[in-house]
C-alpha cells in the first residue's frame, strides 16, 4: 500500500521529485559518513541526515541551495546526532559533517549535476549506474566517460581518518628521519676513529697509543660504539686491567 | 448517496484533466528527464551499494547494505522511508 501511494504521489507531482533528485544521494553518503564517524553502522546514522532533509525539503531547497547553506546543515545534523545519543560531542560532529558535506558534493556532482545543468542523457547515466538490477556502476559510468574513482578514493581516506583506521603519516615520517640523521652522525664517528686505529696500526704504534688516541678523539666516543668489536679492543677492554683510567676516559668523553 | 456529489463529479470532471496540462515545466525540465529523476529518487539499490562500498575504508558491498538497512527486492530502507519522499505541501 505504502508503495502504492508513493508512485502515485509522485506521478501527480513530478516537480516535487525533481527537486529531491540528489536527496537519496546525501542522505545515503552523509548517513555512511555519519556510521563510521559515530561507529553507528546501522540505520540509525540516517536519522540525523533525514531530519535534516526533511527539513530542507519544506524549506523547498533544491542540490544547488543546499550547496550552498551545507554549513549549516551540519550543524543541524551535529544537533539532532546528539539528541538521538549519536554523539557526545556536537561540534566535533558538525565540523566532520562540514567536511563530509565538502567530500559528498563532490561525489554527487559526478553522478548527478545540479538541476539546471542537468540533461536527460546525464540523468539516464546515472538511473543506469544507481539501478537495483546494475551489477558494474562503474562500468556504466566509464563507458559515459566519467571517472568517479578518485572521489570515492578521497571519501575512502576521510572515513578511514575519522574512524582511526589508518595511521596519521606526518607522525610517522618524523622521527624516521631523526633516526637517520643520528645513525649517520654515529657512523661518521666510527670511521673517523676507526681511520685513526689504521693509521697508528700501519705506523706501528703501540697498543697504549691507539687507546690514547680513542679517548682523545674530538668526537669522543659515544657509548653506542662502544658495542663495536673493533673499537672495544680498545676502549672497553682496556677497563679491565686498570678501571681507574677507563673511568676516567669515559667521563671525560662524555 | 445523495445526488449533490454526483453533480460535483460531473460538474469537476472537466477540470481535473485541465489541471494535469497545465503543469509548466521549469525551464530545461522535460518528462523523460522527470521520470529518470524519479526513478534515481525511488529505484536505487545495487548500484548505488556498490558505488558507496568503493567509498569506504573496508570496501565491503554488504557492510554498506547493513548500514542502509537493505530490503531484498526493494532497495534501501534509509530512503525508502525518508519523510522526504512522504511530505506534500
């Protein structure tokens, strides 16, 4: 019955249709938006949106004026999260369906122009690509030249920000490159004084000299060396037979 | 039943079917463009879900379905019920 009087509500106003063209498409993406934002993963999310829309529709706004007053809506749809329980945190919602608004438009302008530049070809590509019996939207979409990948790629990386599915990548690039910088500084250390050991070596210096040269280094010896096999000849074993001086080197090293 | 709705029937007939050719189209509107309108508005299903499943971190068709609330045979029960679709003025 329901059904029923639909069809024939919209048969006797099609107007009124025409201007909720793009509501199935909000009310859709900012509902799956609104999920993974609150973890809601049900029909609930939609509630918040629907009033919204609802709301939209009495106020007869059609895609193009709800583009332009989507701030508000947010807020509106941050208001209504919180009063279902949704959300604790109504600004922080408002300003995720800000941008979750920002990210849709762009998917539903690909889909489906607004009103005034939409023609009966572009609609029927999207009838096609949205119908209950298609299989490969995307396939219908590309075959009308038009490449929504890359949208739904960004919408993809925002859910995955706002539910913590993926990790912040300025925070992991930052301390990889202090890393690197203080293992190249290390290494430098360790050639310069293991060039000096060479040196001594080829000129025949006496065991005594090369621990001198070790601890008088401009560099010191930084105690992450110390684990070097070559250099604990003559740093660390040294300690063993006279720990008064190994001490004394190594404080005086630093 | 009295014969006074009857006459109204009679009397009214006529203009009923006026009503239905005066609709004016706001320019750049036609009827077939209407009627794919209508059925993007009131026959989305696969499509859609699968559009919006590329759109989600888990890419998963029937993840999106759960959250839309799916009919078999019917589509989503999200926009099915939106009192967007119900409300006249």
């Amino acid at each position: 019955m329901l059904a029923t009087k639909k069809y024939v509500d919209e048969v006797r106003d099609p107007i009124h249709s025409a201007m909720i063209a793009h509501y199935p498409l909000l009310h859709t993406i900012l509902t799956i938006a609104m999920a993974y934002h609150t973890g809601t993963h049900n029909p609930k999310a939609a509630k918040p949106v629907e009033k919204v829309l609802n709301a939209s529709y009495t106020l007869k706004e059609d895609y193009s004026t709800i583009k332009k007053n989507y701030r508000e809506l947010a807020k509106a749809i941050a208001h209504h999260a919180k009063e279902q329980g949704l959300t604790t945190d109504e600004e922080n919602t408002a300003k995720v369906m800000e941008q979750a608004f920002e990210k849709t438009f762009k998917i539903v302008d690909k889909l489906l122009p607004e009103l005034q530049k939409l023609t009966e070809d572009r609609a029927k590509i999207a009838e096609k690509a949205l119908k209950y019996s298609t299989d490969d939207p995307f396939v219908v979409l590309r075959n009308a030249g038009i490449d929504i990948e890359p949208e739904l790629e960004e919408f993809r990386q925002f859910l995955a920000e706002i539910s913590g599915k993926e990790i912040e990548p300025q925070k992991s690039t930052a301390p990889v490159v202090k890393e690197v910088n203080t293992s190249t500084a290390l290494s430098q250390a360790k050639l310069e004084i293991l060039s000096i050991l060479n040196g001594l070596e080829f000129a025949g210096f006496t065991e005594e000299a090369k621990r001198k040269a070790v601890e008088s280094s401009p560099r010191g010896l930084p105690s992450s060396l110390r684990r070097s096999s070559r250099l604990r000849t003559f740093s660390g074993s040294a300690s063993t037979p006279s720990p008064s001086r190994s001490s004394g080197g190594a404080s005086s090293n630093g | 039943m009295s014969l006074l709705p009857l006459a109204g029937m009679f009397l009214f007939g006529g203009k009923k079917k006026e009503k239905k050719k005066k609709i004016e189209y706001p320019p750049g509107i036609t009827e077939e463009l209407l009627e794919a309108i209508s059925n993007i508005v009131f026959y989305h299903g696969t499509g859609l879900y699968k559009i919006l499943a590329r759109a989600t971190p888990e890419q998963d068709v029937e993840h999106v379905k759960k959250i839309l609330a799916h009919q078999e045979g019917i589509g989503p029960r999200v926009t099915e019920d939106a009192g967007y679709k119900k409300i006249r003025r």
